[in-house]
C-alpha cells in the first residue's frame, strides 16, 4: 500500500467516526455467480439458518457450493450447504451463517451476483497507520460486526 493509499484510508475510517457510521462490505469470490431470478420460496423466519429458495428449472443443478455468498435483503450470508440439484417444483435448500436476523417474505430477492453487508466498527478508538522499518504503511486488524 502505498502512503497516498493508507492516508486516504484513515480518512474514510475517520469519516466513520467510530461505532457512529456504517459501509457496505463486498467480499471478493474467486467464483462470480450468474444466479438472478432466484427468490425466497417460502417465509424465511428470523433467527433461522435455512432458507427454500426458487427460481431453478425442476431438477436444475444449483450451482451453489459451500463458502459463497449471498445477500437477502440488507444481511450477507455465507452458504454452509445446499442441495445441488433443485427439486420437482426447481425449490432448493440453502443452509448459511449467520442466522437471518429478521423475517423475509415470499419473492423478497436473493443477490448471489455481487452481495453485500452493511457494516461498522466495533472499536470508536480511531483507526490509523504506522510506518514499517522500511517505511511502508500498516494498519492493524480492524474489526466490523453487521449493523442490524
């Protein structure tokens, strides 16, 4: 990272002001999915870590696999399980972490594309860089929890 990039990154993590303010967090998936129309199939309750998903052909593969991503509403999850081919009616069961934190209704959208979280620091102490004996810039560990 060069200097320019670390100030300009101590000024976004000061723009936060601590706990106060939020981003949107994107992880980076070597696999980009293709899936657009997929919906919840059925209500999808909060403090649950399953979801039935439609959308699929009947006795589509799935294409999902465990470690991806995936965004219901404001929450991103990441996929522990799921079926790998959808049933009769193109139905598939989604297992994922964490729990949901609210209800979904039927037909409310799964993004798988380009998913994302919305997050804020946990710590309100500010957020700056130090310089390596070779004078590179370093930032230590910063930690984020979902904002609910």
């Amino acid at each position: 990272m060069t200097l320019e990039r670390a100030e300009e990154v101590s000024a976004w993590l000061a723009s936060l002001r601590g706990q106060i303010g939020s981003f949107r967090y994107r992880p980076r998936q070597a696999y980009q999915s293709s899936l657009t129309t997929i919906t919840v199939a059925t209500t999808a309750f909060a403090y649950n870590g399953a979801l039935q998903a439609q959308g699929w052909a009947a006795g589509a593969q799935s294409t999902l696999r465990a470690g991806q991503f995936l965004q219901v509403g404001t929450q991103l999850l990441q996929i522990t399980e799921a079926a790998a081919f959808a049933d009769a009616s193109g139905k598939v069961l989604i297992e994922f972490e964490p729990q949901l934190r609210i209800n979904y209704a039927v037909n409310t959208p799964i993004n798988f594309v380009n998913p994302a979280g919305v997050f804020c620091l946990t710590d309100s102490a500010a957020q700056a860089y130090t310089l390596t004996p070779d004078h590179a810039p370093e930032f230590g560990t910063i930690v984020a929890r979902e904002q609910i």
